[in-house]
C-alpha cells in the first residue's frame, strides 16, 4: 500500500447539457499540475442532479462514458463520478470508475433521494463495491448515502479491513452544508478511513442552490484539505497510507465493532 495522489473537482454544472459539462471538465482537467493517481468528479457531473431521466438526450450516457475512457487513457490514470443510465427501461444513478484501459466498474446510488423523488424514477441499488488501487480498497458512495451510516459501514475481519477510502459523490444542497461537513467526519472516524467528499457549485435547474464545500478527511476525523466554498476549483491531495495503518494499529477499535448484516 503506497500513497495516493487524488485530484477532486469542486465545479458548477450545466443543466441537462453534458457536452457543455464535458468540454468544461476537459478544461480543468488539463489545468491539472501536479502528478495525480486518480479524478474525483461529483454526482451526474453531465447533467446535474436531475430526476427527470426521461428528459435527458439519450446520447449523454454513452458520449459521457465515452469521454471518461479517453480522458482515463490520455492520463493514464482512472477518474469517476456518477451519470444517468438507462438499462432495460430502468434508469439508475450510476457511479462508474474508468480505467485507462477501458474496462470500468459500476455503483449503482443505494438511497434515493425521495424528498427531490429521485424515487420515483430511478431503481436503487442493492450492492456496495469495492475497489482495489495501488494497494488501497476504495469504497464508492453517492450524495444522499451519506446520511445512511449502516450501508458504509466498514469491517474488520481476521486482520482485514473491507475498505481503506470512502468517495461521497454529490450535488448536496447549500441548505444542508452542515450536515454534509460534519456526516463526512462521522464517517471517517466510525470508520477509521479516508474520507473524500466531492460536491458541485452553483443553481440547479431548479435554482436549488449548492456551495460545494468539497474535501479530505482523514481516518481521525480532522480535515485536511477543504475547497473554498462557492468557488470552482481543482485540488491534488496526498492520501498517507503509513498514517493510516499506524492510526489503525494504535486505536483497534475494529476488534470491537459489532458483527452485522444489511438485508
């Protein structure tokens, strides 16, 4: 297990136009400095968080997968983020992690977001995924699974903790900045993990406003790297994996968590 690099993307989002999102993620992407492991993009980052499945071109989902995988092998690097799909007449809020290769791997949101009735026309998802990087388990989670604490819950068997890295991927409303701040906190020290949060800037279609508030936590709960809020912008962190096995070996809480099973 080495060290991470991670860029995550604080970015305001045009309504329903994913070449527009596309071209101006391509831009910032190619503003990217310093030398990086993986991209963080927020939630439907191609058309913003829209309920209306139905009302989105039909072409943005391939076009956007499309774009991750060449952008994945032009860095030679993965990048992630959640779009839109529609597969056999049902549509899900997806997370996709792209390698540069092309192959990818697949979250589908869990918790829809029944106050916005995200419900009422997308499909949860009924498993979590873990992801092996470079030595590191990364468990990815969308916007409103943050407020569901039992289904990001690590575990430590024989010695082996289920994940290392929790990725939030979000459109989380102005209005509920604080939860969003102080739940990605409680994930991380719950479970003795990195946790990144990447949310979206700006009105939604529906003039819902959101001010980002994007950053890294580690397994302690201290924050240590936050984005200005209101503010695109684009930032490489170093995940340190010494400091996170150490923490992990000194506070063995894990030995004391309860056993459990999600049904």
């Amino acid at each position: 297990m080495q060290n991470l690099n991670i860029t995550f993307i604080q970015s305001n989002l045009a309504w329903k136009d994913h070449k527009a999102n596309l071209s101006s993620f391509s831009a910032k992407i190619a503003h990217i400095a310093q030398q990086t492991d993986l991209i963080i993009l927020p939630e439907m980052f191609n058309t913003g968080f829209v309920v209306q499945p139905q009302e989105i071109d039909k072409s943005a989902a391939p076009e956007s997968l499309t774009w991750m995988k060449q952008t994945a092998n032009q860095l030679n690097i993965p990048i992630c983020g959640s779009m839109i799909v529609e597969e056999e007449e049902k549509y899900y809020n997806r997370f996709y992690w792209v390698l540069p290769n092309g192959d990818f791997e697949t979250y589908n949101k869990r918790h829809l977001f029944s106050l916005g009735n995200e419900h009422l026309r997308f499909t949860k998802g009924t498993e979590n995924i873990t992801i092996e990087y470079k030595g590191w388990k990364i468990r990815p989670l969308i916007c409103y699974d943050l407020r569901f604490p039992v289904w990001a819950k690590n575990t430590f068997i024989d010695g082996d903790y289920a994940f290392d890295l929790l990725i939030y991927a979000a459109n989380w409303p102005a209005a509920r900045s604080y939860a969003w701040k102080q739940l990605l906190v409680a994930r991380a020290i719950e479970n003795q993990c990195y946790v990144v949060g990447v949310n979206r800037i700006g009105p939604d279609g529906n003039q819902t406003p959101h001010q980002g508030d994007s950053g890294v936590i580690d397994s302690k709960g201290e924050l240590i790297s936050a984005l200005v809020p209101n503010e695109e912008s684009i930032q490489t962190i170093e995940l340190n994996a010494a400091d996170l096995m150490e923490y992990r070996s000194k506070f063995t809480v894990g030995l004391d968590w309860d056993d459990f099973r999600i049904l």
